[in-house]
C-alpha cells in the first residue's frame, strides 16, 4: 500500500463505496481503491468529506494535513492501540536519562553513518568536492559512543551536520542557491524541498510508530514540547539523508526540477509550484517504495516497511526483550 498524496488546490477527497475519490468542480480527477491506501496527506488548500474521513478512520487509514511551505497542520488517526502497559513502560523508559542517552546514541551514531555514506558516494562521483568535511564527521562518530550526556551528543551531531552539508552543498550547482540548512522559513528552493521532505518523513515515521502500538509523541532523544512528535523526530534522524536528501539530490542533478518551478512563498520563504510539488511527491513516493535489503531483516523490504521494522526494534528495546537498540545503516 502507498500514500495518497493531494496537491490541487480546491480538491475535495470523498468516498464512494470502497473506493476514494479526488475531485474538484464534479469532475473526477482519480479514483483509488481504499484498500490500496495506507496513508493520505493533504498538502495546501485541499479538503475531504466527512464519509470520506469517517471511511478513513474505519479502515485505519491516517490523514495529515500538511501546509504548501511543509508545515505539518495535523493529522487525523484511528484510535491509539489499546496496549497500556507498553505505553506505561515507555513513559517510565523516557523519565530514566541512562537509557534514554543510550538510544539517543545509537540514533546520533546511525544518523551520523548515513550521512558519511552519502557524503562518501558523492565525493566519488564528483572530484571538485572536498573531502575534508567527511574527516569531520568521522571524528564526531569516534566520539559518539563515549559522549557523557545529551549536550554534548547534541554537539557531536551539530558538528557532524555543519560538515555534512558543506558536502551537500558543493553536489548541487550553484544556480540553486543553496548555502546551508536554513529552516524557517526555508528561503531557497533546496530548503524548501528540504523541508517539506522532513514533514513527510515525520508523518511516515507517526504512522509507523502507531502501528506497533508507541506514542509519537514521547521520545528519548528530543526533547518533549507541546505538539512535537518527539519519538517520531527521533527515529527520522537516521533516515533523513537516505530518503529525503536523496530525493532532493536526484530531482537536481537529474533535472527533474529547476529553480523556475518554485515561487516565493509566506514569510520570506519560497515554496514548489503546482506541477514541481506533483514531481517532487512522486520522486518521494518512489524512494520509499524502493527495496532494499534490511540489515536486521536480512530480506528485502520497502524504505517504507523499514520504518515499521526500526519501530518494532525499538519497541523490543522498551520492553527489555533487546539490549541495545541498533539504527538503520544504508550502504
């Protein structure tokens, strides 16, 4: 199953039987099985009935309402998983800082790893760019282990990010504008992908974490805020540059998108234009489908499906039936 993602402003999402329809002036623009759908995002003015959410709802189906500049808006979700007892032993978990800095150190340690990986295949691919900042981010990985409480694991991973995106910065041309990571509001069209890249990752990330019966909302590494989903940024960390940063380098150098298909957007920020959006959701939806074998797994499975997985290993680590809780490595 994928997620139904729905960009024209002015739709409406409604049921019909077993099937969703997208439509708008009663024309339909798509018609899909809810079977086939596992997840719904809204991005920008779009709308559903209240068959449609009820429908959603029924069949375990989330729905997220995510702004045009990748702001989540909110999420509509069945029912929470009656299991207390795994609740309780999570919230217990979150109050011990010992074991909340030895997640946070495999989380830090596995995001850290994938970005060098990253970092490591397009220096191969591109000689103009300097290797040095991979030097750096290997030296805060040596110290990840040893790292004594969370500021200081916060700095390592600080400095491993700066490093990183000086990487990614000389891998995209210069016509993009992109100097660093800059959040809100993100003012170049790298940011802006960036950005609403990390939205979606947050809201698969929810859903994977629901599934296996977690709340998203109370983590171990971030720190918890008011509507922060706290556990789901936690485990997003280890797959930012292996989905999201991925995409954005392949709809660049591919061409898939150029500056032109972005406009400026609220704030002082620039947001994809219509036709860019479609393209930019497609190149994410096919990123996470794609398979790839799970190190812990030993199969092959979706990028998607490995959300699942890492919740469910998490989840063993909760409950003391593992050790240690091991990140996602990409290759």
């Amino acid at each position: 199953m994928a997620t139904l993602y729905v960009t024209e402003p002015g739709a409406l999402v409604e049921k019909e039987y077993r099937r969703l329809l997208v439509t708008k002036d009663d024309e339909v623009l798509l018609r899909v099985p809810l079977s086939r759908v596992s997840d719904v995002v809204l991005v920008g003015r779009v709308g559903a009935t209240t068959p449609a959410l009820l429908a959603l709802l029924e069949a375990g189906v989330g729905l997220a309402f995510v702004s045009r500049t990748g702001a989540l808006r909110g999420r509509l979700v069945p029912p929470t998983a009656k299991n207390i007892p795994l609740r309780h032993k999570q919230y217990e978990r979150a109050g011990d800082e010992g074991f909340c800095l030895e997640i946070a150190r495999a989380i830090v340690g596995g995001k850290l790893r994938n970005e060098r990986t990253l970092a490591r295949r397009l220096c191969r691919t591109r000689a103009e760019i300097d290797v040095a900042p991979i030097e750096e981010i290997t030296a805060a990985i040596k110290q990840v282990d040893d790292a004594p409480d969370m500021d200081t694991l916060r700095g390592l991973e600080g400095v491993g990010a700066r490093a990183y995106f000086r990487v990614l910065r000389q891998a995209i041309p210069a016509e993009w504008g992109f100097e660093k990571r800059v959040r809100r509001p993100p003012g170049d069209p790298v940011n802006a992908m960036l950005s609403l890249g990390y939205t979606l990752l947050g809201h698969n990330m929810m859903t994977a974490l629901e599934v296996v019966g977690l709340d998203p909302y109370d983590g171990f590494f971030h720190a918890d805020k008011y509507g922060r989903p706290a556990l789901a940024l936690d485990l997003v960390e280890e797959f930012r540059s292996v989905i999201v940063d991925s995409v954005v380098l392949t709809v660049v150098n591919k061409r898939m998108l150029t500056p032109k298909d972005f406009r400026p957007g609220p704030k002082g920020g620039v947001i994809l234009r219509r036709s860019g959006l479609r393209d930019f959701l497609s190149q994410y939806t096919a990123r996470l489908q794609t398979e790839v074998i799970h190190p812990l797994a030993g199969r092959r499975l979706t990028y998607q499906k490995c959300f699942e997985v890492q919740a469910r290993l998490l989840r063993k680590v909760i409950e003391g039936q593992r050790e240690r809780y091991e990140p996602f490595l990409t290759k």
